[in-house]
C-alpha cells in the first residue's frame, strides 16, 4: 500500500487572495493552450508567405501542435504524481510561454513547425493540470461554480481563437498571435510560483515506457492519416494505408499493455468507473462536434457568403457568448436537479442549432445567424459543465489526475477525428453536387439559349462556360455544407444514449478527500 496527497483544499490557504491568484492563474493556462488550438487558423495566409512554404505545408504549423499535446496528455497524470503539481505546472506555463515566443520569432518553416511541435509537448499538461487543482480545492457540492469557470477556458479558446486571431493579424501582423501568450504567461507562472501550494509526491513511481510509447506510436500516426487522408484520397494510398495499420497496431499493443502490465500509466481501475466511462464517450462527441463546427463555417462564411475575415471572426463570437451564459447558471442548475436533465436539455439545443445550419445559404440573414450561434453555445455549456460533475463526482481522488489527463486525450482525439471525417464529407459531397449539377450544362438546354444566359452562360464560350462552372460549384458547395451539417446532426445523436447511461451523482454531504489510501 502507499499513501498519496490528493491536493490541499481551499481552506489551505491563508488569504482568500491566495487561492484567487491560484484559480486565475492556472485557468491562464488552460485559456492559452485552447486559444492556441484555433488562433493560427486564420493567420495561416499570411504565415504561409512569410515563411515561404506551400498550402499543404503551412498546415503543419496546426498539426504538428496538435500531435505533440495530444501524445503528451496522456502521462500527465504520472509526472504529477512522481514530481508533484507544482513543479510541473510551472515547468509546462514556463515551456509554453518561452516556445510561444519562439513560434513568433520563427524565419523558417523547419523552425516553426520544432517550435509549434514544442509548444504543444509543454501546452499539453495545462488543461488537465488546472482541472485536477481545481477539483482539490473544493469539495463535490462546490464544484458546479468552479467547474464553470475552468470550462469557460475550455470551451471560450477554440471558440475565441479565430476572432482574436484575426483581429491580431489585420491590426498588426501574424507573429503577435503567438506573442500574446508571453505576458500572461509570465504573470501566471509567477503567481503559482509565489502562492500554490504542491501535492505531495511519490518518489519510487516508475514511468511505463512501453505503455507510453505504443500510444505515442498509435496516437502520431493516426493523427498523419487523419491530417494527410483527404489530400491522399484516403485508403487509395498506401502511406495512408500504412499508418491506419501502425495506429491500429500502436492501440491494440496500449490496450494488452495497460491491462497486463503491473503498473500501466494509465491504471485499468479508471475504467470500471461507468460515470467516468459513460462520460469519456460524451466527450469524444462534444470534442468532435465543437471542432468541427468550428472549422466549418470560416470558409462557408468567407468563401460563400462573402464575409472579411473580421466579420467572419464577429460572427462567430455569438457562440462564445451564448456558451459563457449558460456556464454562468449550468453549474448551479446541475448541483440542484437531476445534471442529465441538465445535459439532455443542452443536446437538444445542440442538434436543434445543427439542424438550422444545415439549411443555410449564402444569403442567410444574420440575426438568424447569431440566434443559432447563440443557441448552440448555450448548449455547449450546459452540455460541458454538469459532464465534468458527474464524470469526477464517483472517482477516488488519486485517480482524478489521471482522469483529467484522459478526459482532455478523448477530445483531442474527437476534435481531430471529427475535423477530419467532416473534412471529407464536405470534399466528396462537392464533387458529387457539382457532377449532379453539371448535366444541366449543356448547349442543348433551352435555359441557356435565352436573353443574357444566352451570352453570360453558354457553354460553348470561354467566358460562359467559366462562369457556368461557377455558379455551378457556388451551388455544389452549398448544398455540400448543408450535407456535412446534417451529418453531424445524426453523428450527436448517440450523445444522448451516453447521457443516460450514466448514474445521478449526489453532490451533498461529501467532502474533498484529502488523503487517498491506495492498494
């Protein structure tokens, strides 16, 4: 048996302004590694030219971030553990704030893709670090407030990124979308160096190597095919062949290892938890849908519907503000009522949001555009907050570490998986919708031999075939967003079969363990 610190609680702290700093800076980091998920996206243009590198590179500068944080999610809970929180922690704000420096100074592309690839091995930790102190610091019937707080971070940053990161851009110039990260970063390491107070550690924990490296092995090559699939037509390449098969392999090694290892990093006993399992599902789900949507609609608003990029970045503000209200009262609504209740409402809203979307155009006006946006963020959190309450309100304390780290693996891997499949619908329902489109394109239908189309539209002429084609494609990609929203309207429904096969937590009369005794 070992004895191990869960964390100290709140009353640990000798001022209130102590634990204040606390929560504020370590949501800092949170704040700064979800923006740091999407703020580049819009900046990718002009970080292209001035790095000289071509369209299918430039997207590395947001890959090669995402591998790095999601093969580092997963041993955060052990570090934590074997070299306590507070030096982690401050090692990962301090790596993070030094690369994002780094990433804004960066002349090449080489440069920027070891420096993005950096920043996301240090950024990687902060999610589920913050969450697991947060959860120290207070007792389960607190947790509805403080839960809210912390997913706002999470929640707001890949919401926010584009906006900020465009304004960033246009009012001074790409390199300021990493230089942002270095004054709060200073400021947060600073006040956890000055105010946290650590967890205590175990000295004679030994990490899982081979554990650690078949899931790295599994986790680098899914993201390549994921990344690389719809500019290789999929599984009609063999490169993407061969990662499918080192994924697969990398997993189903992790699996036999973490369940006949001795001491996996990831302990199998995380898993009979079916709060905790009904929940990672849930979180694939929202990860998936939150991603997805979000890089969806920048290119239907700017390529279709004619938008700047700041207007496009305003216009997706609304569902940040419509997520930082319902955060503001989820928490509260889920300590007091049944929180399934709580998330089926927030899906419901959801799929409602999705199935509006589905039936956009071009012209679509936009106040119905911000009222479904609004809707949608609303959704979200009251989908997040009380899934954060129930998923942890059954798991032992020395386990919640661990728990965190993995909670923020699965939406990782759901963002990527979900960007990725959407991706792909949309390409191939373009090429389906244009090829419909274009029998109607020919010099024997009598649409086009009358008045203006007769000279605008006729096929037979360079300039009426161009922009027959035109128009053509603006149809085809709208009916392909269309498409690509209603399938993620049928992709959430299974949310709510997760939703209920959870158990209603009771959040009162439990206090924060403060020792966990182990076997």
């Amino acid at each position: 048996m070992r004895v191990q610190a869960a964390g100290h609680s709140a009353e640990a702290y000798e001022t209130r302004l102590e634990l204040i700093v606390v929560l504020m800076c370590s949501m800092a980091g949170v704040l700064m590694q979800a923006l740091d998920t999407t703020i580049a996206n819009v900046a990718l243009p002009h970080m292209q030219g001035s790095l000289q590198a071509s369209r299918d590179q430039i997207t590395w500068v947001l890959t090669s971030y995402i591998i790095a944080a999601a093969i580092m999610t997963a041993p955060v809970g052990w570090i934590a553990s074997r070299f306590g929180k507070k030096n982690f922690i401050l090692v990962a704000l301090g790596g993070f704030t030094l690369t994002s420096m780094l990433c804004g100074a960066a002349q090449t592309l080489d440069q920027m893709i070891l420096f993005r690839l950096l920043q996301g091995a240090f950024g990687a930790a902060l999610s589920p670090l913050s969450q697991s102190i947060m959860l120290d610091l207070y007792p389960p019937q607190k947790r509805g407030n403080i839960m809210a707080i912390w997913g706002m971070g999470v929640m707001l940053g890949p919401i926010l990124g584009p906006t900020l990161g465009g304004y960033l851009t246009e009012s001074f110039n790409w390199r300021w979308v990493f230089y942002v990260n270095v004054p709060f970063g200073i400021a947060a390491v600073s006040g956890i160096f000055l105010f946290f107070k650590d967890s205590s550690r175990d000295s004679t924990m030994r990490f899982d190597w081979s554990g650690f490296a078949f899931l790295a092995i599994g986790l680098g090559a899914l993201q390549l095919m994921l990344d690389r699939g719809t500019d290789k037509a999929w599984f009609q390449s063999m490169e993407i062949v061969i990662e499918a098969v080192i994924a697969g392999l990398g997993a189903y090694l992790f699996v036999v290892h973490m369940i006949t290892a001795k001491a996996p990093f990831i302990p199998p006993k995380i898993f009979k938890d079916r709060n905790f399992f009904s929940a990672l599902f849930m979180m694939f789900v929202v990860g998936a849908m939150m991603l997805a949507s979000s890089a969806l609609l920048p290119p239907f608003l700017q390529n279709l519907a004619g938008y700047t990029v700041t207007d496009t970045g305003l216009l997706m503000a609304p569902r940040g503000i419509g997520t930082m209200i319902a955060m503001m009262f989820a928490g509260r609504f889920a300590m007091r009522i049944d929180p399934r209740v709580v998330m089926t409402i927030g899906m419901a809203l959801i799929e409602w949001s999705i199935w509006e979307m589905a039936g956009w155009t071009p012209s679509i006006n936009e106040t119905n555009l911000i009222v479904v946006s609004i809707v949608q963020g609303f959704g979200m959190g009251f989908v997040f907050v009380p899934l954060q309450l129930v998923a942890f309100a059954t798991l032992p304390g020395y386990l919640r570490t661990d728990g965190t780290a993995l909670m923020n693996l699965v939406r990782n891997i759901g963002s990527a998986i979900g960007v990725s499949i959407t991706t792909t619908v949309l390409a191939w329902s373009v090429q389906v919708n244009h090829s419909l489109l274009s029998h109607a394109a020919s010099p024997f239908n009598p649409a086009l031999r009358v008045n203006a189309q007769s000279l605008m539209m006729n096929p037979r002429l360079p300039m009426g075939i161009a922009n027959l084609n035109g128009m053509i494609e603006m149809r085809a990609q709208t009916a392909a967003f269309g498409n690509d929203f209603l399938f993620m309207f049928y992709l959430c429904l299974p949310a709510f079969l997760f939703i209920w096969l959870m158990r209603r937590p009771s959040f009162t009369g439990q206090a924060a363990p403060k020792i966990e005794v182990m076997e």
